[in-house]
C-alpha cells in the first residue's frame, strides 16, 4: 500500500519530470531560435563594422544587374571607336603647315648681291636643297642690277629676295619722296628679274622712324643676331654668333666679303646638323602664324 502512494507519487514525480523536460527543450530551442535571430539580424544591420562577425556582405540586388550592363558596354570596341575621333579633333592646331611644328632660323644677307660672294652662299643652299634650306637676301636695287643672274638664281633656289633700298640710304635722313623712290624703285628692279615683288623691306642700318613707318607699304624686317661679320671679318666668328640662333630668330650677315660666305657654308649645314629647319623670312613669320604688318618693324618671329 505504501508503493501505492509512493507508486503514484513516482508516476506524478515522473510525469512532472517530462513535461518540466519539454518545457526546458522549448525554452531552449526558443533561446537558440532568438540568439540565431539576433545573430542574423546584427550581421544583416551591421555592414560597416569591423569588428562584427565576417559574414559574407549581403550583395545588393541591384549591383549584378548593373555591373554587367555598365562595365562591358566601354571596353575595347567603344574606346578604340572613340580615340581615333578625339584625337582628330584635337590635332588640327590653328595651321596645317608643315613647317609650324619645327624650328625655324632665317638666315639673311644684306647689301649684295656681289656674283662670286652671293654664289658662293647659293651653291650651299643648292648643296641642302633635300633639307628645304633657303635664305634671305635683302638686296640693293643697284647691285641687282648688276648681277641679275645671281638674283635669279637666288629666287629659282626658293630664296627670298627682298628690298634693301636702291643705294643704302638712311631712310629717316631723306625726304618721302626719295624714301619712296628708293623703296619702289628697288621693287620694281627685283620684280623685273625674278617675276615676284619683293614683300618686306629691310631699312638700311636698321634705321626706322615713324616717317619711315608710315610711309611704308611693307613690313619692316630687322634682326635679333647681329653676326658683326661687316664688323669682325672673321669667319670663325661670325660662325659663333649665327650659330647663338634658336627657334623664330632672324640672323643678320652680308654677302659682300669672302669670309661670311665661308661661315655660310659652316653655319648652313651646323644649323641643319642640329635639327633647325633654315626658311626665309616670310615662310617663317607664316609657318608662326604671325601676319606681317606693313610700316610695323619685326625682329624676330616668336
Ligand atoms: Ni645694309
């Protein structure tokens, strides 16, 4: 009888026993099912924090669909169809002549032709024709005259032969009408040889005012190298100063004496030597890009 109880006691002990058992199975599995909840919910709202569990970062949905759309559309094809359009449009500069890109020296002579001195600086020329090398001749009207063969063969070289006055007067110490004569008169006697009228004038000394200025229908050309060789008579000299020349620079040297064509035919193939690209004095104010101005006086082209 005692069992009974006891029996019963255990029976009720034990039945207590399992559902306490179930009860603890369901608060445990509700705490795990809350701490993965929470687990999964810091992950989910804790993107930027480095110190929270690595979980693999939840890619945004619209990141796939855009990657592949946006990044392949760019590649090859397109760029490769771009460049040769860009760079087109960016090449052309304000001219398309050739001679804009190099660097250019004009090489001038003033007060000749004299026929074995003048020659002597054209054979030179004739000798780089393959480099494109022509000079400057600013030429007296009276020594054209003399020597018309060797004005001509200047001009057939691609030289430029230019206006030095008739007789080298100082155009600031003679009155306009012979300032006009000297001028036009030599223009006229160039014209008569060559075919061309000469475009430039190039004041005897230098010497300009404003009477020259604004009687003159041409631009004035002068120097920015003064060689001296009138001065100095000296090749080796005159050699070193021409060759003081950089881009745009306008070098001032005389065909009347023998020692300034022996610099020429130094100073010529020197400059080519060193990459100089040697014009005349209107190709290089154009291939500049600079419009000469008549009565306005220019030293250099840069
Ligand atoms: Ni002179």
């Amino acid at each position: 009888m005692r069992q009974k109880p006891h029996g019963r006691l255990h029976k009720e002990y034990t039945m207590n026993g399992i559902v306490y058992t179930y009860i603890r199975i369901f608060f445990a599995m509700l705490i795990c099912a809350a701490m993965l909840l929470c687990l999964c919910g810091c992950a989910l709202n804790n993107d930027n924090d480095g110190d929270m569990i690595e979980v693999p970062k939840p890619t945004p949905h619209p990141t796939p669909t855009f990657v592949p759309t946006v990044e392949p559309s760019p590649t090859p094809e397109q760029t490769a169809a771009a460049t040769p359009e860009v760079t087109g449009a960016i090449m052309p500069g304000e001219t398309d002549n050739p001679l804009s890109e190099e660097k250019l020296v004009a090489l001038t002579f003033d007060d000749g032709p004299y026929g074995e001195v003048t020659n002597r600086i054209l054979d030179v020329v004739e000798q780089y024709a393959e480099y494109g090398v022509h000079v400057t001749f600013f030429a007296l009207g009276s020594q054209a005259e003399k020597f018309p063969n060797t004005v001509k063969r200047a001009a057939d070289l691609g030289c430029e032969v230019a206006n030095h006055t008739y007789s080298h007067k100082n155009l600031t110490k003679i009155s306009e009408d012979e300032r006009t004569s000297q001028v036009e008169d030599t223009a006229d006697i160039i014209e008569s040889i060559t075919g061309t009228r000469s475009k430039l004038v190039r004041p005897p000394y230098g010497a300009k005012n404003d009477d020259v200025r604004a009687t003159g229908k041409y631009p004035l050309i002068l120097w920015s190298i003064d060689t001296l060789d009138w001065k100095t008579r000296d090749t080796d000299s005159t050699v070193a100063e021409a060759l003081k020349a950089v881009d745009g620079d306008i070098v001032l040297m005389h065909d009347v004496r023998d020692d300034t064509a022996a610099a020429a035919e130094q100073i010529i193939p020197a400059l080519v030597e060193q990459g100089y690209k040697l014009v005349t004095v209107s190709e290089m104010f154009e291939a500049k890009g600079i419009a000469l101005e008549n009565g306005k006086a220019y030293r250099k082209a840069r």
